[in-house]
C-alpha cells in the first residue's frame, strides 16, 4: 500500500501544475489498485469529468461502443474480484492474475485470451560481484476481450503508462482494438529483452576479458572470482525462465487465427516472435559461453595451482641438498671427511652452493622456477 501511497503522491503535483486530458485523475470511489482506467472509440480516450471507475468504463462501452482498458497494479483478491465479476473473467485466470508468479503463456477462457508476460529491467551497478542482482523480473498479465482490455502489473519495473500515452498519440492504431493495445504490450516487452540482452552482453564480455587477458606471473592468468561468474549465470537463467516459454504463445499470436485478434494486427506479431527468437538465441549463447567460462576460470585456477606447486617442490629441492650435507656432519662422528682439514668449513659451504646453484639453474631452465 505505501506503493500506491507514492505513486498517488506523484501524480497530483502533476494534475496541479496542469495535466493532459489523458492523464489520470483519482477520485475515492476508485480502487486503490487502478491505476488508470479509460473508454476509446475510433482510437480517441473518451473525454469525463473525473476519473472513471471500471463500472462506469463498462456502462460507456454498452451504451456508446468502443472498448475499456483498465490498468491494475497488484490487485488483491477483494479489489480484483469485483472488476472480473463485471467483465465475466475466468475464476483460474483470476486467481493467476492475483497470486503472479507464473510462466509467459497464452490461455484461452471462453471469450477472453488471458496473456502473461515477464518484465526484465536491467540493474545498474558500478562492479559486478559475487551478490550483484543484474536482472529483476516482474509480470504483465493482459485480458483481452471483445470490449475491454485489462492488465494486471506486479512488480516495481514495467511501468505501462509511457506505452498507454504512445498508443494515444496514434488514434489509427489504437481504433484497432484491444488486439492492438496487446501487440503494443508484447512489443513493449520484447523490446525491453532486447536492451537488457545488449548490457549483459558488455558484463559477459567484461567477465570474459578478465579471465582470459588478466594476466598473473609470466602471463599465467591467476583466474577471476568464481563466484561473480555464477553470479551472472543464475542472472541469465532468471533471463532465460522469462524468454523461453513466451515463444509458444507469440508463435501462436502470429500464426493462429484468432476471432479476438483483428487480421491486420496479428501480421506485427511476426516481427515480435522475430525478435523474441533472436533474443532467445543470444540468451541460450550467453548461458553456454558462461559455461565456458566458468570451465576456463577453473582450468586456469588448476593451473596456477600446478605452478605453485612446482615452485615449492623446486624450492624444497634446492633446499634439501644443505639440509641433508650439514645433517651428515652434524652427527659428531670422530672421522669424518676433512674433518680437521683447516679450508673443510669453506670448501663445504662452497660445495653446497654450487650445489644448489646447478640445480636452481636446470630448474629455470625447464620451467619450474
């Protein structure tokens, strides 16, 4: 509720500053989940004193034609129920609809299509870390009937109210329909994949250039933190839960004749399940180039790991040669060689360092230091 507190918060400077005819003005006998609610005919807003409550929206459409579009941002069952009674919406739809969680799809309900899409909204971020949240995910689900057109929000992102005012600056286009106002909605969306698609590109390929070009000694790259390529990867999977299932129903929308669709509008669909296909492409990409990544990262972690480890052993090599010269002639035996030779002490330190001099030197020379 503190949501819709804020967002009636901005909305009435702009109505006192003076706002369009097409903007929404609130009165108390509207639901406190409408957040606009208008009749169209031949593609104008029908023009009211005040705002229309979806009652009323209805009364307008029977007596004068046009149809309704009613936009709800995360209705309750009581504020919902009431609306689907008056338009004779499917009970399994509306529950759909209330509790949100669902997967992109197309259902048919007697004389209603009933439409779910995903909404993905990039999050901006300065670093890429192990606990970034690159993509946040919301839901549009659209009734579209004969006379009424009515989309349900969740979420903070997927605002429609730019998209709302677009459609009213092309009255041709809006006098389709409300088959229009949902090719609109699911061009909007797909549109939206597409952005998000192209700035989790540049995070992949900034991953990508950190564990292939961040070089560690004698350009042996020390690997990236594994966690932020995770990170990412559950990101593009979220990504992917919302592309993936939308390609049925768009295929559908663009292929299948449907009474509630106008023919014109439905060739546009084409160009949205276009898009969306290659969108789905570059996300199934995204995952397996992560893959290969994160394959990568780990094979060079294996790697430095396997230099450490034969810089130790070459170390402890060089070592032992001391080690094991001064253990000798530190167990005190009475002859020993050279023992009371006045140049042994000199000639025994010198042995040890040409010693581990000679070794250090093949070591290098092989790699291994």
């Amino acid at each position: 509720m503190s949501m819709i507190r804020d967002l009636r918060a901005a909305v009435r400077p702009s109505l006192r500053k003076g706002t369009p005819a097409y903007e929404t003005t609130r009165d108390p006998g509207v639901p406190s989940a409408v957040v606009d609610c208008a009749v169209y005919r031949e593609g104008r807003r029908v023009q009211t004193s005040g705002a229309l409550s979806p009652h009323e929206a209805v009364r307008l459409v029977r007596l004068g034609g046009g149809f309704a579009w009613i936009g709800l941002h995360e209705p309750t069952e009581k504020e919902f129920s009431g609306i689907a009674a008056e338009f004779g919406l499917h009970p399994l739809a509306v529950e759909d609809a209330v509790h949100a969680h669902q997967r992109p799809k197309l259902e048919r309900y007697d004389d209603t299509l009933f439409t779910v899409f995903k909404t993905i909204h990039y999050v901006e971020h300065d670093e890429l870390t192990a606990n970034s949240e690159i993509v946040e995910t919301g839901e549009v689900m659209c009734f579209t009937g004969r006379d009424f057109f009515i989309t349900v929000r969740h979420g903070g992102q997927g605002s429609l109210r730019g998209l709302r005012h677009r459609l009213q600056d092309d009255p041709e286009l809006l006098s389709r329909g409300p088959s229009a106002v949902l090719h609109s909605i699911a061009d909007h969306v797909v549109d939206g994949y597409i952005a998000v698609a192209d700035a989790v590109q540049d995070d992949i390929d900034e991953v990508e250039t950190e564990v292939f070009t961040a070089p560690g000694r004698k350009g042996t790259s020390r690997g990236v933190d594994a966690g932020r390529i995770y990170q990412l990867k559950r990101e593009v999977l979220e990504f992917k839960r919302a592309v993936a299932p939308l390609l049925r129903p768009t295929q559908l929308l663009s292929e299948r004749p449907m009474r509630l669709i106008d023919p014109d509008i439905q060739k546009y669909f084409r160009d949205v399940h276009d898009h969306l296909a290659r969108v789905h492409e570059q996300v199934v990409g995204f995952d397996e180039l992560l893959n290969s990544i994160l394959q990568a990262n780990l094979a060079q972690a294996t790697v430095a790991q396997n230099e450490d480890m034969r810089k130790i052993t070459s170390w402890a090599a060089i070592i032992a040669v001391p080690t094991m010269i001064c253990g000798v002639y530190g167990m005190n035996f009475d002859h020993m060689p050279e023992l009371r030779w006045r140049y042994g002490y000199p000639a025994v330190l010198c042995s040890i360092l040409v010693i581990c001099f000679a070794i250090h030197r093949s070591l290098k020379r092989n790699g291994w230091l």
